[in-house]
C-alpha cells in the first residue's frame, strides 16, 4: 500500500468480506480485517475461491477496491489517492432528531460512516474524487441522499434532508403446510444499501428505516432458512 509519491502507508485498514458491506450484528456478513505493516504490505492467512473481495480504508486517503471481485491470493502495487474532505448538515424530518443518523459517501469507491452531531452536522476528510451521492441512514427516524461533485467549491456544504422511510412487514411461512418458519433470515437490497431481519415465533419480520422511489428504485427481497 502506497501514497501518491510511493511511500509505503503504514495502519490502513483492509477488510475482507465474503457477502457485502453490511454492518447487521448477527445477520452481518462475514468480515476479516487486517491491517498494513510498516512496509506497506498486507496479508490474510485464509480466503476461499468464492467471490470475496476486499475494501481498503486508511486516514487521510480515499477508500480503495479492486474495480472487479478477485477470488484468491491478490498482489501488486495499491496507489491510494488523497481524501477529499467534505461537511455538510442532515435535515431531519420536522418533530424529529437527525443526531442518530450516520453518513457516508458513496462513489467509485465507499467511505465508512460517519456519526452526525447533534446539531445535524457532519465532516470526513476520506471521500473520494468525483460525482458522488452523500447518503444519510437515520433508521426509522428518515434516510436522505445528495448529489455532489468533489471537492466541492470553498465554502460550500452539503445540506441531506432525510425523507420519510418506508416500512416493509410479512410473514414467512411453509409453502406446503402454512406453518411459520421462525428464525429465518430476510434481505433486502436496492444498490448498496442492505437491511437485514430475522422472522420472529410466529413468522412475522418488519424491515423499517427503508429508502423511498426514487432513491431506491429496484430491491431484491430474499429469505433464508434456518437449518
């Protein structure tokens, strides 16, 4: 792992993961982390021929990915780019709160998230070049997304105004006998933005804090079984 005059970046962060970047306590995909040596240099001691792929994430830097899944062992030289700082303010819904919500940007590449102050504003100096959106995740108290090109002009900011979030609920049940099927795993995914839950005693599951049409105009939903 490089900077832009090929000195070696010592502590980035480099995750492995095997399903996507989901963040979900128990339902969470499998995640190794690891970080690079005073060299630069990065290891991880185990992988699998099935479609892993890895995020690098270091201070002061734009996060970096392979433009394709690898599979395997990976080598070569990584030149990460400086991070472009941006700030802004999340709008909350009115009667609401936005000092739960977090932020990140998403663009060529993805930043982690960032929490919001209480006063609604955020700041990260890690973002990449570019056309981006700048997302804001407040749970069932909203979710907002802006458009932006980095850097933005000096003096500017971001204003993400959360919009109203929508709310999927059902029921798993046997397709043969009717019966509930507790435990089971629901995923839905529009993009890059996951929510996961599981089905309660009686089959009943409830995905809250959902991105509205336009932000997200396609979702896939899928349920997995317990064994």
């Amino acid at each position: 792992m490089l900077d832009p005059s090929g000195a070696p970046v010592a502590g980035a962060e480099v995750v492995l993961l095997t399903e996507g970047d989901r963040d979900d306590s128990e339902l969470a995909a499998a995640v190794t982390r690891t970080q690079t040596g005073a060299d630069g240099s990065f290891r991880f001691e185990a992988n699998s021929p099935g479609g892993r792929r890895f995020a690098v994430l270091a201070r002061g830097f734009a996060p970096w990915s392979p433009s394709e899944g690898r599979s395997g062992a990976f080598s070569g030289r990584i030149t990460l780019s400086p991070g472009i700082a941006v700030a802004g303010r999340v709008k909350p819904l009115a009667g609401k709160s936005a000092a739960d919500a977090v932020v990140r940007v998403e663009g060529a590449s993805v930043t982690r998230w960032v929490a919001v102050s209480e006063d609604g504003s955020f700041a990260m100096s890690d973002a990449p070049r570019g056309k981006v959106s700048l997302v804001a995740d407040a749970g069932d108290a909203g979710w907002g997304e802006a458009a932006a090109v980095l850097p933005l002009p000096e003096g500017r900011s971001v204003t993400i105004a959360l919009a109203a979030p929508a709310i999927l609920e059902g029921r798993v049940v046997d397709a043969k006998s009717g019966r509930a099927i507790p435990r089971a795993k629901i995923e839905t995914q529009s993009g890059l933005f996951v929510r996961t839950a599981r089905s309660g005693p009686d089959g009943r599951y409830r995905l809250g804090g959902l991105p509205r049409a336009p932000s997200a105009s396609r979702w896939t939903s899928f349920a997995t079984f317990p064994s």
